[in-house]
C-alpha cells in the first residue's frame, strides 16, 4: 500500500489533459495494429510455392525474297531487286522465297523440328486452292542453337496461269488474287526434365495479275520468347517483417503503459483554482446587472470578434443593446459573451476558461 502511494504521488509525471489523452488513444490504435501485425505475419507458411525459369529461351523466323530483273531500258542489265523495290512483272526474270530461321537457349537440349513451305492460291470471298512447296523437313541438333536457311523459286506465271483457268471456268474473274506463303516451322526442345514446344510462321503475300507490286503484307518477321518453369519452395519475404511488427508492438506497449501507470492529468492548482473563481465573482459583480442569459448560440449573417470584454461593453453602450451571455455547463465549452446589432454580432470569448484545462 505504501508502495503504491509512493508510484502514485511521487513517481507518476504530470501532463496536461490535452496531450495525454490523444497519446494514451494512439499508442492503443498502435499497439493493436501491431499485434494484428503479428498475428497476421505470425500465421504465414514460413516457406511459399514460387515458380523460377529452368530454360529460357527466344527464336525468329524472317521470310524475304530475291527477285531478278532481266535487262531492259530502265535496268542496263540483270538486277536483284532489293526487297523495299517495286517489282515489274513483264521484265521480271524469276521470284524466290527465302525463309531463315534462328532458335537461342541459355542452355543445352536435344532440339528437334520440322518446317514446311505453304502456298495458299485465293480470289477475295469466292475461293482457295492450298498447294505445297516444300514438304515436311526434320531438322535437329544438340545444344543452344539452331538456325537453318531455305529457298524455293516461286512460278508466278504459273499461278497467273492457274487463275486465269479458274475464271474462264468459274465465268467469273477473281477479285484481287493473292498467294499467300507460309513457312510452318514446328520445334521441340529436350532439357532431359522438362520439354519445350513452340511454333512460327513467318508468311508472305504476293499480289498477282497486276503490272507491278511490292510484297510487304503478311508477318515477314515473327519472334517469341518465352521460358520453362518450375515450381520450388522459397523463403516467405513477409517473414523479414516480423521483426519490425515485434518492435512496433514492444514499442507502442510500452508506450501505453507508461502512459497509463506512470503518468496523470496535470491537476488544477489550488491557487489557479482560487483565481478563476476571483475572476468570476468579479466579473459578474462588474457585468451582471448588464448581462442576459441564454442557452442558445446566436447564428449571424457575420461575427465580428473583439479583443477585451471591457471592448464588448463600449460596443453594447453605443448600440444601446444588453450583453447576451451563453451559458457554460462543462468546464471544456468556452464562455462567450455577445452583443446582437442586426445580421452582425459582436462577440468575445473569455480566455480564463482556458485556465481549467491547464
């Protein structure tokens, strides 16, 4: 018991109510963030499923052309036509396809595949003839790369020839034929755990029965990246954070308890006490006669402030109105004395209230 008087008389610090009471009601908003913290941190798996790449990887299939022009007036003598040129069918010589192909791995495997070459034959909305270029070719190889080249001359007269045929016996004539090449290219990559499977195709549009065309439509370059996986288990990041909730939580605690065993409102001073009463035995022995009470707050087009009570009363003599007072009935609301001219209010707050929250 004497203990206990000495903790609280002598050891507990004084502070004033409007400090301790905020600090006191955010350490236990902490200190219950905290513990939620752990608690949500605490019941983690300390390891986690995560998926890392094995077997990375990026290839690219270009298709081009190499188009030889025969001498004329324009072009002295034979001319490969670069693949941005216009191409004039009457003086062209030959057209050939060329398709190149590059696969990259960051590690070895058994890399094995197929690629064939496609021509599709079509008149817009009326019809299609699909032909082979060339069939299906295995390619493989051991290792990070493989690459591999083709060319296939393409008979552009032949297929002229072919619609040509078709209208006479359909009795319709085609609507902008095209012919459609495709390099189908097909591979398999064998880590020895895990297999890779992937496709391209790299396709080019040849405009046909026209005097001239240049061949930029369909996908003449095509890349993809990609990468195998798999699933392993790794530490949980959220783990590292269990430290600093354990602080946070030791931290606020701590926090809260002094706030709560060694500490106490700053008490009114008896003195203090004895002035604030002086004070209003005073004030209403000077004003008293001249004041009217009242519960409620006036709600003016505008409040105008003033400095003294003794300037509230010069207001109130020459507006010839009474001081209207609002009652106070807790120590926290501040007592305020009014002087009521039309939509405009005079108005003065007595500070010595303020005296009760020291």
């Amino acid at each position: 018991m004497k203990i206990g008087n000495i903790i609280t008389e002598r050891n507990k610090h004084c502070l004033n109510k409007k400090i301790r009471i905020p600090l006191i009601l955010l350490s236990v908003f902490s200190f219950f963030v905290a513990l939620c913290s752990l608690y949500y941190i605490y019941q983690k798996p300390a390891k986690i499923e995560k998926e890392i790449p094995t077997y990375t990887y990026d290839h690219q299939g270009d298709v081009t052309y190499r188009a030889v022009i025969k001498p004329n007036t324009v072009f002295k003598e034979t001319t490969v036509m670069d693949p941005d040129k216009t191409i004039y069918r009457k003086v062209m010589d030959s057209f050939t396809a060329i398709c190149t192909y590059q696969f990259k791995a960051n590690q070895p495997a058994e890399i094995k595949g197929t690629y064939n070459v496609t021509a599709t034959l079509e008149a817009k909305d009326m019809w299609k003839i699909n032909y082979i270029l060339i069939p299906q070719t295995p390619f493989s190889q051991s290792g990070k790369e493989v690459s591999f080249r083709n060319e296939r001359a393409i008979d552009l007269d032949y297929f002229e020839k072919v619609i040509k045929k078709v209208n006479e016996e359909l009795g319709v004539n085609a609507s902008e034929p095209i012919l459609t090449i495709k390099n189908n290219i097909n591979l398999e990559a064998d880590t020895g755990d895990q297999v890779l499977k992937d496709n391209l195709t790299p396709t080019m549009i040849i405009p046909l029965t026209t005097g001239s065309f240049q061949v930029g439509d369909g996908e003449l370059t095509v890349k993809k990246e990609g990468a195998l996986t798999k699933k392993v288990m790794v530490p949980n990041p959220i783990k590292d954070k269990l430290s600093y909730a354990y602080v946070a939580a030791v931290a606020s605690g701590g926090l809260l308890l002094w706030l709560l065993m060694l500490t106490q409102n700053k008490p009114v001073k008896q003195n203090q006490r004895k002035n604030i009463q002086e004070f209003w035995r005073e004030f209403w022995k000077k004003y008293g006669d001249r004041i009217i009470k009242t519960n409620d707050e006036p709600s003016p087009a505008k409040f105008i402030s003033v400095n003294s009570i003794e300037d509230l009363v010069r207001v109130a003599d020459e507006l010839a109105k009474p001081i209207i007072y609002k009652e106070v009935f807790s120590a926290n609301e501040p007592a305020t004395c009014y002087v009521l001219d039309g939509p405009m209010v005079y108005k003065y707050v007595i500070s010595i209230n303020d005296e009760w929250e020291k």
